[in-house]
C-alpha cells in the first residue's frame, strides 16, 4: 500500500513536473472581459498575437460581456488555477467591491502584465458657451443645475472624474446622464444630447482632430503629446495634483495559486509582445501611456489605484459600502 | 478618377475577389444558423486576419456580413426559426409560403429582394453618407424614446389574431428585457437576489428558444405526417413580379438605411417596422399577411439589407457604429494602424471607396450564391420530421450555447421554448414578446435619459419634444399609427368618405 501511495505521488509529480516543463501544452483562453470593437478588446487582440509568437503557444480570445465585467471576471476566477485561462480586464474590477457589483477583485488575481494607462479629459460640444475648464467652471456656477454631463454609470470613468471634481472644486451642480459607454456618449455629445463628456483621451482624440468637439482640459499634471495644446487641468486648479496622474488601465491577469514558473512565462511572453512596434503605435495613435509592468510592481500599482479611487468615491459619496469593509485602506494611512 | 480607381480594387485582384466571395458564402451559411452571428463570426475573424494586410481582412469581414445578413432569412423560411434577429419578421410570411410548399419561390424572392435592398443602401452610403450622418446625429434620446414608442405599436400588425394576446405578449417581452442588472444604475431588477438573474435574460436565448424549440415541440403533434413536397420549378422571380414589388422595396429600403445609419438601432428593428409598412401600405395583397403574403417578405428583406449600408454611413463618415458587426470593424481598422473617425474620409478616401466596392461585390456575390443551392436548402424541410425535430433541436441547443460560450442562456432557451410552445397553444403570438425584448432597452434607457436630461421635469420635457421638428414628427406619427388601431379611426373615416361615395 505504502508503495502504491509512494508510486502514485511519484507519477503525479513526475507528470506535473512535465506538464509545466512544457506550459503551454494546450490552447490558452484568453476571456475578454468587455465586447468585441471596444478599447479593451482592441488592446487585447493586437499585443496578444504578438505574445503568442514569444510564448510559443496558442491563446484564443472570447469577449465575455455582462455585469460591467463581473461575469468574465468570476468565470475566470473558477476556471483551474493552472495558467490556461486568462482574464483580460480593465480597471473596473477594482472597484466592485465597494460598488456593490461582486465580491471578487483583482486581488483574487496575479497580474501577468499592466499593458497601459489611459488619460481621461473633458471634451464638449462644439456650440457649448465656454471653451476651456474655468470658463466651464464658471458656466455652471451661473447656472446651477443646466450643464448636462454624460456619464456611464458608477464606477465608470466619468463617475470617478466628476468625484474629483466635486473633492477639488467644492461641489458641482450639474445634470448627470448615464450612457452605456464612452463610444455612446460621445456620440450623443456630438449631436448634442448632452454637454460635456469625462472620457478617455485616445476616444476622443479623432473626434477633436476633426472639430466635432472640443477640449476643455486633460486630466493629468502635464499636457499630453498627443494634444500639446489642451491645458492640464492642474494649470487650472492645484488642488487637481492630490489625485493625478490617474487613469484606466488594461492588463492580463490569472487566478491566484496558478504556479510561478507559468505566470513568470505568460509575463516574460506579454512583456515580449507589449515592446512590438505595431502595438506601440497604435497605443501611441490612440494616447494611451505604456506600462508595461508586472509583478510586485504591478501588485502596487493595483493597490495604490484601488486606495485612491475608491476613497475618492467614498469621500463624493458614490459607494455601496465603505471601502475600509474590505480593508482598504485611505491613501496615505 | 482616384475614387474610381479605389472603388474597383476589389474587382481588379482576384485574391480581394476571391475574399470577399468566400467571406459572403460563408456568411449565408453562418447567418443561416440561429445562434451563429455576423458579430460572433466578424470577431473572430480580427484574431484570424491580425497578420494580413488590411484590404483583403475587410474583404472577408464585410463579405461575411453581407452574406449574414441575408442567411438568417433561409432559416426563417424553412423551419420557422430565424437565423438572426433581422429575419424576425421574415418568418411571419416566409414560413406559411414552405407549408406551402413554395419554399423554393420565397427564397427567390427574398434573395432579389436582399439584393435591391442591398444596392439602395450603398448607393446611400455612396452618395449621401454625410447627409444621412448629420440626420442621424440628431437624434436625441427624446426621439429614440418616440421611436421605440413607435416600434410597440408594431404589436397590432404582428399579433395574428387576438390583439388583446398580441398587447399581452409585447409587456412580457418588455419585462424579460428589463431582467438584470440595469444598465444605467446598475441597480438589480427582477433578479429575486439570484445570481443568475443578475447577467438578465440573452435576447438570442429568448429569440431561439420560442421560435425554435417551440417550433420542434409543435411539430411533434404531427411527427407522422409526411412533410410538404416543395415545388422548386420557378426559383428566380419573374420581372414582372419583380417591377410589381419595386415601389415597395425602395420605400421599405429607405427606412432599413435610416434605421441602420441610427447609432441606437439595427437592422432587426429596421425589418419589424418595414414589415408593418408594408402590411399598411399594401391594399390587397393576393394573400393574407401571415398567410404568405409576397409583400411579408420583401418588406423585411429589403429593409435589413439595406441596414447594412446604413450601418456603415456614421462608421466611415464619424468613426461611430452604426450596430455591433461595424463597431469590431471600427477596432479592425484600429488594429490595422488606420485611424476611423471623421478624418478617415479625408485622410484615407481610398478607404472609403474600397468598402463601397466591397459591399458592392459581396451583393452581387449574395445574390449568386442566393440563387443557387436552393434546391439542397429545401431538401432540409423535406425531411421526415422524425430527423428534422432533434435536428432543430440540437441547433437551438449549440446556437444558444456559443452566443455567450453559456450554459445558462441554453437553460434560458429551453425553458422560453417550452413556454412558447403553450403560448402557441392558447394562440398567443410569439412576434410581439421578441419585439418587446428588442424594445425594452431602447424605450427604457432612452425615455430615462430624456428625462433626466430635462431635470426630471415632464412639462420641460414635452417643450423639448413640440419644439423639435424631428421628435415631434415622430409624436404625431405615434399618435397618428395609435388612433388608427383604434375603432375611432374607421368610424371617423366611414363618416368622412360617406359624403362623397353618396
């Protein structure tokens, strides 16, 4: 019997040795986390075939909508923890816990690799009455309650961008109305639905090059290259400095207990795959910052991230629940 | 010159031509599976076509969705079970023709139908893309709210038989569509703190499930019943029945472009009111709609074919979808280093003119491969049922699974198509509840926001709506199509005409 037992452990390590000599012995799903066409997918499908060819391996991708996310997120958190399923996300899971939307973040996860960073900004449209954030600023302190903002829920960016405004600026009196992404929204500011829009720089980047709208400031400490002549919304108020440089971020993730030398080859495969000329340029062409990090880099980063917005929308008065119920603790603390 | 030039590109290589005829081929038989999507299929395919360059990766991509499209109708036709959403409303009419035993002559028609509706659209897109594309941006939520309004109306001309049923049918598809967590707030409707409730009900699963498996449960009644010879002497349509229908399909053509150039809508809202168009307009259809009328299927047809060059108008003139297939198109062109916006025209005409020959070709490609093969399609209904039953069967079971890659959209669609099937027992209309689930987003989102916009104020609202030329049309025409289905209606008329017959 002790034999057995000693040749059953034997074999099972002696296969298990093998199975991760050769990772990746079999397909690799990559599960997106947001529909096909949208920003996440789009970084997804063009570094991961560039991945592919520096792991060697197969990895195909399925967008997995629904539950801002949450249910890709969860599918891949019950997948095996062996490396074969992928979480392609955004930074949204972050903030699930204190929205109310789940009870899994990305600390259930191991980041393969933080791609990049986007920059939000304010954009409006073309026949709005001011031209830049204070003329703006000043626009809604004269009438109180009119500016239509577009927004895409809790949670989304332009909730977290209307926070910071209400923290820095002591309030912001405006109409809120909820859009089912960025893509929408800025649809309906064009047509002039609603006013002013928080999205993500490299979304509206064509739209302003065009003179469908206009920008009233990026949201960050410096200009941005892309739009050298769109002020930082620090040159307007200082206060903006506490919360910026911040932003929404893609990244690959596996489940917590998948084993080191896998997750160390999928990060050293996408590390590979995110230096590629191709993709640089079109991060580039869309404004969006590469990061490229992974590791315990990566795992601050997340921290850092989820301490600051979510007490952000603690403190604007967003949240389901406090974000010190998770034990997230206020930056600085 | 240059513009025609990049217009026949794709005619002078023969590996474009080549692409985009495989990619419509393919695209009948992927639109013919109810489950398998263009949208499905598209992204795919930006995986697939990552390495190549980009003119042949857009041929496959927009031969695929040409052919989808048009494939959803053979489905609908033949077993009653529509391949895509868009063929919904080509069922009505398609169906009752293959009982008939005229299968072969409806696919003709709906093919050179598909074809027309085809061409109007991309002669808009040609020609009037900007045009139709600052029409489209000026749709406020407002106006989507009176054009969803509008679109429930459509349950008086989809419910056969009893109104009361069809209306009853309809607010059940309104609250299926509202399962789930709402997308404005987030906030959990309907879902009794269920976690599977919380993703709310697929549309397909719904759509799969009352069409197909209640189709199969049905057909068991009649398991011994030999199955309808289909008569396929005369499948391409005659000119004549062709020119008789020409004044209707360019008029339901021009609602598919419109609708689909709406970033908010697509071709299967596009093809339900083209339906009801046609059912207004038509004086004397030689038969019943609902009973195999002509006029039932081109109207639909032409209309959802039309959608697509609609779609593509705010894609190439905004860098805005026009529904999901142009939306991965957007990301293809992303990945393959082009900038899709409002510059894209001026930067990249070439590209312009390139999608226009693209579509161009793949309508004359649907068109050929439309025309051929039918007599192999029509093999499919002449099958004992005894085959055919588990064959529905087991493509509603993989259609409903691979929309999502979900078990629970299969348990989803087996338990609406056990319950279509007693709804078809006790004569409720399956038409309006699928009508109802299309709606419920767009009539719930869009009335929120209109309002919300309006600071929750409705007499500021309705100011909003008299002052604006479009919404109000669109009110009057609401108010207009809602007395007409009202017995006000015919007696106002009866006394008003009395006069002048007497």
């Amino acid at each position: 019997m002790n034999k057995f037992i000693l040749g059953a452990i034997s074999a099972l390590t002696l296969s298990a040795g093998a199975a991760l000599a050769e990772y990746p012995e079999k397909e690799i799903q990559g599960i997106i986390q947001w529909g096909a066409g949208g920003s996440t997918d789009t970084v997804m499908r063009s570094v991961t075939p560039h991945a592919e060819e520096a792991l060697g391996g197969t990895i195909v991708m399925q967008n997995m909508t629904g539950g801002v996310g949450a249910i890709a997120l969860n599918h891949v958190a019950d997948s095996d923890a062996d490396g074969y399923t992928l979480l392609m996300g955004a930074e949204n899971p972050l903030l699930y816990k204190v929205m109310g939307l789940g009870d899994k973040d990305y600390s259930d996860f191991t980041p393969i690799s933080i791609l990049a960073r986007g920059t939000p900004m304010l954009v409006a449209n073309v026949d709005a009455p001011f031209n830049d954030y204070a003329e703006m600023m000043a626009y809604i302190k004269e009438n109180p309650g009119e500016v239509r903002f577009g927004a895409t829920g809790p949670g989304g960016l332009p909730s977290v961008v209307t926070g910071m405004i209400t923290s820095v600026e002591g309030g912001l009196d405006v109409i809120s109305v909820p859009y089912d992404g960025d893509g929408p929204a800025l649809t309906a500011l064009q047509g002039g639905a609603i006013d002013v829009m928080p999205a993500v720089l490299g979304a509206a980047i064509e739209g302003i090059r065009a003179g469908n709208m206009k920008p009233l400031a990026v949201f960050d400490v410096e200009a941005n290259a892309k739009l050298p002549d769109v002020p930082a919304v620090t040159s307007f108020n200082d206060g903006y400095s506490t919360y910026l440089p911040w932003g929404p971020f893609f990244g690959v993730f596996v489940a917590n207990g998948t084993p080191d030398d896998v997750v160390a080859k999928l990060g050293a495969a996408y590390a590979e795959g995110a230096k590629n000329d191709e993709f640089i340029k079109l991060m580039d062409d869309r404004g969006f910052t590469m990061m490229g990090i992974s590791g315990q880099e990566a795992q601050d980063f997340l921290t850092k991230w989820q301490q600051g917005t979510t007490w952000l929308l603690q403190d604007a008065g967003l949240t389901k629940a406090s974000p010190e119920d998770f034990g997230i603790a206020r930056p600085g603390e | 010159m240059t513009a025609l030039w990049d217009f026949l590109t794709v005619f002078t290589q023969p590996q474009l031509l080549l692409l985009v005829g495989l990619g419509t081929f393919a695209g009948v038989y992927v639109g013919a599976i109810p489950g398998l999507s263009v949208t499905m299929a598209v992204s795919i395919l930006i995986s697939f076509t990552f390495s190549w360059d980009v003119y042949p990766a857009i041929s496959l991509m927009i031969g695929i969705y040409m052919g989808g499209v048009y494939g959803g109708s053979r489905t609908a036709i033949l077993l009653n079970i529509p391949g895509a959403p868009s063929a919904i409303a080509t069922a009505l009419d398609g169906y009752p023709l293959a009982k008939r035993g005229e299968a072969g002559q409806a696919i003709g028609v709906t093919t050179v139908m598909s074809f027309i509706g085809g061409f109007v659209g991309i002669g808009v897109l040609a020609l009037a893309a900007p045009l139709v594309s600052d029409f489209a941006l000026r749709f406020q939520p407002r106006d989507y709210m009176l054009l969803a309004v509008l679109g429930i109306l459509l349950v008086g001309s989809l419910s056969q038989g009893s109104l009361v049923k069809g209306i009853f049918a309809g607010a059940l598809g309104i609250a299926i569509g509202a399962v789930g967590r709402d997308p404005l707030t987030f906030t959990e409707r309907f879902t009794f703190d269920l976690q599977i409730m919380t993703g709310g009900v697929s549309f397909i699963a719904v759509m799969i499930g009352m069409f197909g498996v209640s189709e199969a449960l049905l057909q068991l009644h009649h398991v011994d019943k030999d199955a309808v010879r289909q008569k396929i002497t005369r499948i391409v349509p005659s000119l004549s029945t062709v020119r008789k229908h020409l004044p209707l399909s360019l008029q339901t053509s021009t609602i598919g472009v419109v609708i689909g150039a709406l970033p908010g809508t697509g071709g299967d809202i596009a093809a339900l009111m083209a339906y009801d168009h046609a059912k207004r307009v038509t004086k004397n259809p030689e038969r019943a709609f609902g009973d195999g009328a002509m006029e039932g299927l081109v109207a639909p047809e032409t209309a959802n074919n039309a959608a697509v060059g609609g779609a593509f108008i705010p894609m190439m003139t905004l860098g805005i979808p026009g529904d999901a297939v142009t939306a991965i198109m957007i990301g293809a062109l992303f990945i393959h280093g082009l900038n899709p916006g409002p510059m894209l025209m001026i930067d990249q005409p070439d590209m312009f003119w390139f999608i226009v020959g693209a579509l161009v070709t793949a309508n004359i490609f649907m068109l050929i491969f439309g025309l051929t093969g039918i007599r192999l399609f029509t093999k499919i209904v002449e099958m004992p049922r005894s085959v055919l039953i588990p064959l529905i069967m087991l493509l509603s079971i993989v259609g409903a699974y691979a929309v999502n890659n979900s078990l629970t959209d299969v348990y989803w669609m087996l338990g609406f198509g056990v319950f279509g099937y007693f709804m078809r027992h006790y004569g409720y209309p399956l038409g309006p509840v699928i009508l109802g689930v299309i709606l419920s987003r767009l009539l719930d989102d869009n009335w929120r926001r209109a309002i919300i916009s309006e600071r929750e104020d409705f007499w500021r609202f309705m100011g909003g709506v008299v002052s604006s030329p479009l919404s109000l049309t669109l009110l009057i025409a609401v108010i207009l199509i809602f007395v007409s289905q009202t017995p006000l209606w015919s007696r106002g008329k009866a006394r008003l005409f009395r006069k002048k017959e007497s």
